[in-house]
C-alpha cells in the first residue's frame, strides 16, 4: 500500500509499504478521507512539541473497516471514523475520566505512525461506527471534538459571554458550539483573510480584529463587561497574555492551543479577577458523540470551514503549499479512493 512519510521537517515522500494486518483487537481501517490538522502542518515544519521523526502525519481519519483481528465485534465494510487517542487506562488521568489528557497518551499520527496511507490497523476501541455522515464529515470530527471539549471545560451556557481567539478551524468549532449553548459570542483574529471568511460564513455576534485595539472592542460590545469566558484557540503568546487582561472578574481562560514558549501575566490582574485558568486537550468519546449529535441537528457545519481539497496522490506537493502561511487555507481534506 502507499503510505506518505514526514522524514525530517520540510520533508515528505511516498513509500510503498506491505499492508498491515490487524492484530487481535484490532481491525484494519481502509482510509477515505484525512483532515489536515495544525498539528499536521506544524509538525511537517518542525514546530510541533511531542514529536520525533520519521512520521507517517495524520490523525483525522474516517474509512471502510477492511478486515477485523481476532476478539473483535466489528463488521468488514461499516464506516467508521477513529478516535485517535489511544491512552493507557492506568495512570491518575485515566482512571479520573480524563484519558484525554493521559500522562501515557499516544496520538496516532503524532506519537505513532498516522493515517496519511491507505490502510491502517487501530485497537477496535478506538473507531465509531457512523452511517449516516459522509467521510469527510466523519474525517472532521476530531478536529470539532477538540473545539466541543474546550467549551465543555469552560461549561459555556446562555447567560456567557465568550471570546474565542482564532478564527482558524478549531477557533471556528470552538465557537460553533458556544454558540450551539446559547452564548454571546465573538471572535477575534488579525489574518484579513480569515476575518473575511468568518464574517462571509458564520453569524457569530461579533468578529473582530486582533490587531485593533481589542481591550477597547470588548469594552465597548459588553458595556464595560467584558467576555466572562476567553478560549485561546491561536498558541500565539501575545494572544494567550492578553486573555488576562480582557476577561470579566470572575471569568475563565482555557488554553486550547499550545505554544512552545514560556507565558506571563500580571499576579494582581489575575488575581483580581479570581481568574479561572485551564488548559484544554485532545477530547473524551463522549465530546465526539457530541459532535455527530450536533453535525445531525445541524448546529454545527463541518464542511463550512474547508476551503481546500486534495486527493492522496498529490498529498507530497500540497501539504508544503498548504503548509505556506499565505495559502490561503482554513481547513484542508485529503480524499483517498
Ligand atoms: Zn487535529
Ligand atoms: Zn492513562
């Protein structure tokens, strides 16, 4: 089978390689469609922390079930899409609830060989069967998931007002589902290009621009208020600094993205504020059946933040235009026939 490799930063190549087979518990997933994720582009340009070279990249997948391993229930042929967290069950996280943030995680395509081939062997616990949705639909829930458990931590409800920072794809389902809660949103950005897709696209109450006074913008859409929820969904260090200081008293931060750097607030700004500070990371299974709960009723639209398309073949030449940051790209889907 082909299988693409990211072999050092800023290299990738197309492999022939024997078609795994599934193990016991495992089922062999033949691959239709792949979300390219930040993490993708970030770790295709070597920005990405918890990462090691030669990768096969992509964790964003949905395909056909092509042959199941012993002491599975799983049928060749449904459709499914991967959760691809794969945690260990043991350790405090884990047994909290929270395997999401696992202290042994291991992301497929990210701590383990990926989905950018076309077939894959996954323990059967990590696919949903899902009939009714399209592979790409399907290839984007992990990328939504990411977005429906940042607003769960925040528990985002109609008497908010939430800023999210970022209208990239997983500021745009960030906010998809604050809104899907009844909130107030907003939405801020400083990528011209990104601002005009936002206001084309989505109905958030407010979009705003990142590189204009921001802390005078909110003051003036919240009365003096100010955004009691901000969720940073951009791992910019200037914009996770500023949620301290335009965020209700009483408000909470979540950290959704993640920067390789050191950030800093004022204590007393913080302080004041009895800030509640979180980070946010990966998403349970059940921030997934949210997403295919919310994709049915139709609050959020997958679709309506690809902008680019491609097909397998071609994946060594667009992912560095892709990769390019005047690409012009929101969200970009691979399909494999
Ligand atoms: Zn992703
Ligand atoms: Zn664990």
């Amino acid at each position: 089978m082909k299988s693409v490799v990211c072999n050092q930063p800023h290299e990738l190549s197309l492999h022939n390689v024997d078609k795994p087979s599934p193990q016991a518990g495992e089922v062999l997933v033949k691959i239709r469609a792949i979300g390219v994720c930040g993490t993708d582009i970030h770790a295709y340009k070597g920005q990405q922390p918890y990462f090691s070279y030669p990768r096969v990249l992509g964790h964003e997948l949905s395909g056909v079930i092509a042959q199941v391993g012993e002491n599975t229930q799983s049928k060749v042929g449904q459709s499914v899409y991967i959760i691809p967290y794969v945690s260990c069950g043991e350790c405090f996280a884990c047994q909290s609830g929270k395997p999401n943030c696992c202290s042994n995680i291991e992301v497929i395509g990210v701590h383990r060989d990926g989905g950018m081939c076309e077939y894959i062997a996954v323990p059967e616990s990590a696919i949903v069967v899902t009939d009714d949705l399209s592979f790409t639909d399907m290839a984007l829930i992990e990328c939504l998931a990411v977005g429906a458990h940042a607003s769960r931590r925040a528990k985002i409800n109609n008497q908010d007002t939430v800023l999210v920072l970022g209208a990239g794809p997983i500021g745009l389902g960030t906010a998809q589902f604050a809104q899907a809660a009844g909130a107030r949103v907003f939405i801020s950005e400083v990528c011209p290009d990104k601002i005009k897709f936002c206001v084309e696209n989505y109905t958030f109450d407010a979009v705003l621009n990142g590189r204009d006074d921001l802390n005078g913008q909110l003051k003036q859409l919240t009365q003096g208020q100010y955004p009691n929820i901000i969720i940073d969904c951009t791992g910019n260090v200037h914009a996770m600094e500023s949620a301290f200081y335009n965020l209700a008293h009483g408000g909470t931060i979540v950290f959704v993205s993640i920067v390789k750097n050191k950030i800093s607030f004022e204590d007393p700004e913080f302080h004041k504020r009895e800030t509640t500070l979180m980070g946010s990371r990966n998403a349970t299974k059940e921030d997934f059946e949210y997403v295919v709960e919310c994709i049915r009723k139709g609050l959020v639209k997958p679709r309506s933040f690809v902008t680019h398309t491609g097909q397998f073949d071609q994946i060594t030449e667009l992912l560095p235009k892709w990769a390019q940051s005047d690409s012009g790209v929101v969200k970009a889907v691979i399909e494999v026939n």
